[in-house]
C-alpha cells in the first residue's frame, strides 16, 4: 500500500510539466483575451490543487468556455508538437523518448478540472437560459464526471494512449493517404 502510494506520487512528479502546461494554458487565454489575472501558481506539491490561474470572471460567457476548456486543446497542440519534434529532429536518439513522455505528461494533465468546469456556472438566473451554457451544460457535466469516476492513473493511461496515436499518426501520416 505504501508503496502504491510512493509511486503515485513519483508518477505525479514525473508527469508535472503537464501540470504547469495546463496553467499555462488558462494564462494565456486569459491574456488573449483580455481577462485580468489576479494570482497564478503553476505547480505546488502541496495542497488540494496541483495548479491555480486566478482570474477576473469575463462578462461574456464564450470567454469563460475558451478559459475552462483552453487546457484540453492547448496541452493535446503541445504533446503533438513534441512528438513530431522527436520524430523530426531526434529520430534515433533517447532524446526522442524524454520527449515522448513529456507528450504523456502533458496530455496525462490536459483534462479540465471541476474548478474548471465550475467556473461555467451562471451568476444570475437569467444566466441558465443562455444558449451557450445550455450547450456547454453536457461538457460540464461529462467534465465533472470523468473526474468522478477517473483516477491519476487512468489519465495517465490516456496520456500514454493519445501519445502512441500521435507517433503512430505522423510516422505514418494520415490514415487512408498512404500510397501503397
């Protein structure tokens, strides 16, 4: 059990650059779009939260949406980018593997959390008829639920899946375009 435990842990170190990605990520958006930020830690061992952008709430909900959700795109673009930088440049160098696993990493953080998703909620009662939360409302609850019933170490099975797909991807290019 101890050791169970112990390697989680090392496993969750390991995979922390994703975490500082997924950050990152609400840092940016935030900036894009004009939202101020109040405080952003990228990574703490310790605490509830691996993470924290604390920003202003965006009058307009779309903001929100591309802020609760930029993690997911922003840290699946970063893992592809790695994978075809070791493909391209380090083809046959351990190099190519470090950067595989920050791939994992990445992805294996790329998940919105419920902070995430709760932050989607309306302010006001007329905010529950808007059309963009009424299309938003099944991410949310699919958010909240994969975080429900998920663990570290099935995000970081998807981490190690996407990652595969993506080598296999652009080693061998589309699927269905290859000439035989």
């Amino acid at each position: 059990m101890l050791g169970s435990l112990i390697s989680k842990k090392a496993l969750f170190l390991l995979t922390s650059p994703g975490v500082i990605a997924h950050e990152l990520a609400h840092r940016l958006t935030c900036s894009v779009l004009g939202v101020k930020v109040k405080e952003v830690k990228y990574l703490q061992l310790s605490g509830r939260q691996a993470g924290y952008v604390i920003h202003e709430v965006p009058k307009e909900y779309w903001k929100r949406i591309a802020i609760a959700f930029s993690p997911f795109l922003f840290n699946i673009f970063v893992a592809g980018a790695l994978v075809w930088v070791g493909l391209q440049q380090f083809p046959d160098t351990y190099l190519r593997y470090g950067l595989y696993w920050l791939s994992v990493a990445s992805v294996t953080h790329s998940l919105p959390s419920n902070e995430d998703a709760s932050s989607l909620w309306p302010h006001s009662k007329l905010g529950y008829l808007h059309p963009l939360f009424l299309i938003t409302l099944p991410m949310m609850v699919g958010v909240y639920l994969v975080n429900l019933l998920s663990t570290f170490l099935m995000q970081f099975g998807f981490g190690v899946v996407v990652t595969i797909v993506l080598v296999r991807a652009l080693m061998d290019g589309p699927v269905g375009l290859s000439i035989i």
